[in-house]
C-alpha cells in the first residue's frame, strides 16, 4: 500500500477514504434519525457497519472507475503538468461535491421513505421535471446547495493543505504497464461484484429492516435497484411445475380451460355511474374511522358510517402504480416494475373493457400529467378516455403544484365531465386521481386550518375537505341519485418499517358509498385492491367472464387473504399469517404477533405446505399469465 501512495494512484486511495468516511458518517447520521428503530445489540450493530464497509469500499471502485481509467491512460508528460494538475483538482473538487450531495439527498430520501435509495429513486431519476420541480417547491434548495458547497470546500481545503499525497501524485513517474497491471487490479473486484454479489443475500443480516437498510450503500443500491426493475419470476423465485402450477389454480378459482370464470347473477343488472376517486397516500393510519384520533379526516370519518365501510382492506404495493393495477385489473402484483409501466400493457383483461361492453363511457382523470408513470398510454389502451392536466383550460384551474391541479380543481372536472356522458344518455365510469396528498403538501389557502406547505397532516386534510365538498356538489346533479362513489387509496402513506414488508403499512380505506341504493354496513373481512372491481361489479348485480384475481368480498363464501410486495419480495397474508417469496428462490412464513395502525410484529416459523403451495400458485400464475398473453381482452 506505501509504496502507491508516491504514485498517481495515491490520488486513487485518497478518494476511496473519503468515500468510506462520507459514506460512514452518512450511515451514522441515518441511523441517529431512528434510534427507536433500530437493533442496537453488539452483533447487529457490527453487522451493520462490517456489511456496510464492504458495500461502501465496492461502491467506491464504482464511483471512481471513470478516474481510474484516466489516470491509467494518460501519459506521464501530460500528467505532471500544471494544467492537468488543476484540471484534476477541479474533478477531486467536483466528485467530493457530489459524495456531499448525495448524503444529503440520502438524508431526504430516508426521511421519506426509512430505506436507503432503490426502484423509487430510480422513477424518479426518470420523470426529472416532476421530481426537481418537486424538490424545489419542497426544500430551501439554495441553503442546501451553499451547505453542499461549504462542506465540499472545507473538505477540499482539508486535502490540499494538510496532507502530501497530492504533492507526491503530481511529481511520480510510472510506467503504463505498471499503471495497467494497478488499474486492473481496481476494476477487478467491482467486474467480479457485478456478476457474483447479491444485494439482497448481503445485506440480509437482521430481521429488523431499519437495519438491513443501514447496512446498504445508497448508490449501490440504486443502480442495483435500476439493474433489477423487471424481475423474472421463473429466473428469480421459488417455482413449481408449470401444469401441476395451473391445475392447482384452477381448484383456487375454477377456471374453465381457458382461464375464464363465469360470473352469473339473476335479476335485473344495475347500470348506476361509478365516480371512483383513487386518492394519493391515504393510509389507514391517517383516518378517524380507523381510530386515529388527529382529526385529519372529519369528513370520511362521518362518510364511513353511511358507506360500505371496508377496514380490513390491503393495498398490493407502495407505488400509485401498484394501486392502479390492482384496481383495474384485478391481479397480484408481478415482480419488478408494474405492468402499468411497462412497454407491453395494452389490450389487458381490463375493467374498463368490461364497463365498455356494459355501454359505459369511461373515463381516466387525473390531476397532474399523465404520461408521469405512463398512466396516460396504460389507461388509453385498456378502455379509456384520459383527461389530464393538458386538458383543462386556464380557467379551470385556481391552483397547481408540480404534481398536478388542486384537488378542488380536479373534482370540479370530474363534474364537468360526469354532466358531459349524462347529457349523452350514457351511464359513467370515472377512474378519478388525485394528488395534493403528496409532498410538497400545498393547496389553495384558506380552505382548512392547517396552512399550506406544513406537511402531510395538511395534505391529508385538505383532501377530505375537497371530497367533500366535491360529494356535496354532486349532490346537486341530476346523475347523483343513480350514481356509486368509490374511495379508496392508491397505497400507504410511507413503507418503513423494522420488517421487510410491514402488514400495517398496506392497511388502506375502500368506501362505497350510493344514497338510496347502496345501505351502509362496516365489512371486516380481510380483502384486497384486487377484490374491488368483483365486489362493485356484485353490487352492480352484472353477468361476465372473468380473468380477475380478486372475487366479490360480500359473497358469504369469499375467501379471506391479500396480496402486499414491494417489487422484489411477494407478500401472501391470510389469517395471521405471512408467507414472502424472496428473489432469491427462498420462501420465509411468519406469524403476526401483533398489529396496530403504526406497528407489526412477526415471529418467523416453520413454512405450511399449503400456504408456501398457494403463495407460489397465485404469483407465478399471475406472472405467466402476463408472459404468455392468457390476460389479455380477447372479446
């Protein structure tokens, strides 16, 4: 190691420590943020930081490989020079800038979502306009810009003053084959990583997930993260035969040898409008009704005991995507990305389709910009209309944020709209989306007692305020008395938890709500995103063919589970207990100890034959499904 640091590559350590102690003070700092989280005993504490410098020392040979190639390549007579000697100092001066950046974006990330950078980050380096638009309407970018430079410098200052590696780097001569024989040395271990080193093996060090997340590196993470969007399930998880996989499924639903069900009702079939209002990050946790006692939700609170009440009802996944997915095609959610965001999602077995062989006009209308998470693309291929923000006039709109129009402005469209398919003697679906649940949390003043821009408590409130008021208009219409309004969230407000897939995270509000036609009643069965659709249909008293995962909750014979995951681990919940599929072919059953609104408690125990037997039936199917075509509308 001496004998390199009298070399160019001196220049090479000197940036791999710093990367280790930013990337370490960086961990710290995450962990001070949530001490009553985390495991503090001597073993997990060492795992953490042991597991933790391996990622960082491997992140860094990443981070610097673009340097290590230059100082390889270039010859001696330019290297010593004065010019490249500044020309180098501005890229050490540069890289540390963004080491420094990185903490503090690290920082933000896992006061948002408890995890270190993963498939999130990764959408969002995606839509950058949403995202900086965002950040700039939610952070005092320019003092944490100055802080990033100030830290930077002293750092910098630091370097140039206090030690003689630099002098020592500028003044060495070494021959290219001796630079060639280091450099490969250097791009050995990140070449070898990239094909042997699993994140999720590595990292799995505690069954408290704060922990896990600690022992990770941010960066790694997120290439790792945009490396494994789309997961194969047959490549990634623990299968079973093909056959012996679809017979078993057809015991699960009764499929015909087409994978269809025949749904068959008697009597009359209804034709009400359906309004259903998918409403951002609205968590159980945050609702009255669920016996949060802050108050955010007075209205929902009251419109829970007049509606369909559903309190054991579970959201598929962390992602507004995920809760469109669920909802619209009544599936279990696949690994990776969803299918919403992914190239070949038209012509799906659909919701809309089946509304549109009713003679409904359907409608997609969402707040914000629709091609965001290529929702436009999806719902226009799957049997509707979009509405979107580009489609509202100047006048229709009184307040905005990066996300999309107020909620207000959204609900006064949704009437427009709704008046438009009546005036055309055509019953209505509306597929509603809001956003001003979402940080920056800002919406028109003056509407609620919590002002604009204080956090999520306001975001939440201001929601409950608009839809009711928006019910209140509708109340007014013509279409109202013939009309069914469904609420339901797209997924939980936030997924940290100390378990990797924390059961009261997923926990969601469903309300269906329709004076005169639908009595209200408080449904305790533990049901699904995927299980909507089948019920409103029941309600609807409609005949179909059916590809649907989810079946009617208020049927006597509904069979109770729900489906949760992230995009690498698969969640099957029934009763109290938990089986996760795991990307690396493993399957892990737990047993709910305990849970409330704001914690789970898992004790892990000894797989059940018939649980792990359906888990894998249900997500592999769904996965071949997906791959071969049998969920596509062939009508």
């Amino acid at each position: 190691m001496m004998k390199y640091l009298r070399t160019r590559f001196a220049l090479i350590i000197l940036m791999i420590l710093l990367f280790l102690g930013i990337s370490l003070i960086t961990r710290i700092i995450l962990m001070l943020s949530d001490l009553g989280s985390i495991d503090f005993g001597l073993l997990a504490i060492t795992k953490v930081f042991s597991v933790g410098f391996a990622y960082d020392f491997i992140s860094s040979l990443y981070f610097l490989a673009p340097l290590v190639l230059y100082i390889t390549l270039i010859p001696d007579k330019l290297f010593n020079n004065r010019f490249q000697k500044y020309l180098f100092l501005f890229l050490i001066f540069f890289q540390i800038n963004l080491l420094v950046f990185n903490s503090f974006a690290e920082w933000f990330f896992w006061d948002e979502f408890g995890k270190r950078f993963n498939f999130i980050a990764v959408d969002y380096l995606v839509y950058t306009h949403e995202v900086i638009n965002n950040i700039v309407e939610s952070y005092p970018i320019p003092l944490l810009l100055g802080s990033v430079f100030i830290i930077s410098a002293c750092i910098f200052y630091l370097i140039c003053k206090k030690t003689s590696i630099l002098v020592f780097a500028f003044a060495s001569s070494q021959r290219f084959t001796q630079r060639l024989r280091t450099a490969m040395c250097l791009f050995l271990i990140p070449f070898l990583s990239f094909f042997l080193l699993n994140e999720q093996s590595l990292a799995n060090i505690s069954a408290n997930q704060f922990n896990v997340e600690l022992s990770k590196n941010g960066l790694y993470s997120l290439f790792s993260a945009f490396r494994n969007n789309t997961l194969d399930y047959e490549t990634n998880y623990r299968n079973e035969n093909t056959e012996r996989m679809m017979s078993h499924l057809k015991t699960l639903y009764k499929f015909d040898n087409n994978f269809f069900r025949n749904i068959k009702k008697t009597g009359v079939e209804n034709k009400y409008n359906v309004i259903l209002i998918m409403v951002e990050s609205l968590s159980a946790e945050y609702i009255g009704a669920f016996g949060d006692g802050r108050g955010w939700t007075p209205n929902l609170d009251n419109l829970a005991k007049n509606s369909l009440f559903f309190d054991n009802f579970y959201a598929t996944g962390t992602r507004t995507t995920r809760g469109m997915e669920a909802v619209t095609l009544s599936i279990p959610p696949t690994p990776g990305r969803s299918i919403i965001k992914r190239p070949d999602c038209h012509n799906m077995f659909s919701s809309g389709f089946i509304f549109k062989e009713k003679g409904y006009e359907n409608k997609f209308i969402y707040a914000g910009h629709g091609y965001f998470d290529n929702m436009n693309d999806f719902f226009s291929h799957n049997g509707f209309l979009k509405i979107d923000q580009s489609d509202m006039d100047s006048n229709e709109i009184t307040f905005s944020n990066v996300w999309g129009v107020c909620d207000e402005d959204l609900f006064n469209k949704v009437l427009k709209e709704s008046d438009k398919s009546y005036q055309k003697n055509k019953p209505f679906f509306n597929y509603v989306m809001t956003t001003s649940n979402h940080r920056p949390y800002t919406y028109p003043d003056g509407k609620i007692d919590i002002p604009s821009h204080t956090g999520r408590s306001g975001g939440v409130k201001y929601t409950d305020y608009a839809i009711h008021k928006f019910l209140a208009a509708a109340a007014a219409k013509p279409w109202f008395k013939n009309t069914i309004f469904v609420i339901v969230a797209d997924h939980n407000g936030g997924s940290a938890g100390e378990t990797s897939l924390p059961v009261n995270r997923y926990k969601v509000p469903l309300l269906i709500y329709g004076p005169g036609l639908i009595k209200s009643k408080i449904i305790s069965k533990l049901s699904s995103q995927i299980d909507l659709m089948p019920t409103l249909f029941s309600i609807l008293n409609w005949s179909y063919e059916s590809k649907f995962y989810g079946d009617d909750i208020l049927d006597d014979n509904f069979s109770e589970r729900a489906f949760i995951g992230t995009y690498q681990k698969l969640g099957f919940l029934r009763k109290d207990r938990l089986v996760i599929l795991e990307p690396d072919k493993t399957v892990n059953e737990y047993r709910i100890v305990h849970q409330d609104l704001h914690e789970a408690e898992y004790e892990k125990i000894d797989s059940v034959e018939k649980d792990v037997t359906d888990t894998i039936t249900y997500y592999q199917s769904a996965s071949y499904f997906y791959k071969s075509g049998i969920n596509r509308w062939e009508h």
